[in-house]
C-alpha cells in the first residue's frame, strides 16, 4: 500500500484501488494494515474516504469504470488481473501475489515481462506494471465490438 500511496502522490492523483480475489480477503492481514473503519466501509460501501484519497474496492463482481489513480492487486491470479483491473484511467499497478501460489509470480512475469520490481519480502514481491496498465487503458478506451 506504501508503494501505491507514492504512485499516487507522484501521478498527483486522488483515487486508489485495492483488487481482491473477494471481499472474504479484507480480513486478516489486509485488516491490519488497513484498518477497522477502512475495512468496514470497503465491505459495505466499495470505498473508503479519508483526507481527500478514495480507496475503491475491485473484485471480479465489483468493477469501476473509470477512477484516476494506481491499483494494488492482492490475490488474483495473473491470467484474471485484466477482467479485474478494467478502469479507465489507471496509472499504475501494484501486483503483490499470495504466499500459497508462489507459481503466481513467475506466471506473472512471463506475461508482463517489462514490469518493475519494487521490493521483495520473501513469498511476497510487490511488482509496479506499465505493461499491465497499458493493456487495460487501451481495452478501455476502444470502442465496443460490434454484434455479429
């Protein structure tokens, strides 16, 4: 999240996103660092407000069409990230896979190859991904598919 709060403060942005696999994740660690208020209004409302940054909630069932800002992904696998992260306007990603699918990763770079390191705690490597975000601003951004 410190990672994200940094993109956020450079890209001078004001929205931010948390991508879960399911809001069944929002206990535990994410809880933690968090917080209770902030985890209490991500499970009732999909946002979190506090002094002027909007924290938005993003799981395969709740989506965003448009925010301005980076979104940290916890949990999702590689091969989802895109269906998940589909907002308009993400500046950037911030890709932290789960400790139980360490394959996670390495399926991760094989796609995004270009994609950053940021640090690496252990099972956990926090990745910042142009490429990520260039695929999803440009499926965004064109225009729907027309019936067949």
């Amino acid at each position: 999240m410190a990672s994200a709060l940094q993109w956020l403060r450079k890209r001078d942005a004001h929205e931010l996103a948390l991508a879960l696999a399911g809001k069944d994740q929002l206990s535990g660690m994410l809880a933690e660092v968090l917080g209770a208020e902030a985890v209490r209004s991500l499970d009732r409302d999909n946002a979190y407000v506090r002094k002027g940054i909007t924290l938005y909630l993003l799981t395969p069932k709740i989506q965003r069409r448009r925010m301005q800002g980076p979104v940290v992904t916890f949990g999702i696998e590689p091969d989802r990230l895109e269906d998940v992260v589909a907002a308009q306007g993400v500046t950037d990603v911030v890709y932290v896979p789960t400790s139980s699918a360490p394959e996670d990763m390495a399926t991760y770079l094989t796609r995004y190859p270009q994609s950053e390191t940021l640090a690496q705690q252990g099972a956990l490597d926090w990745i910042q991904d142009t490429p990520l975000r260039a695929a999803v601003n440009e499926r965004s951004s064109a225009p729907p598919a027309s019936p067949a």
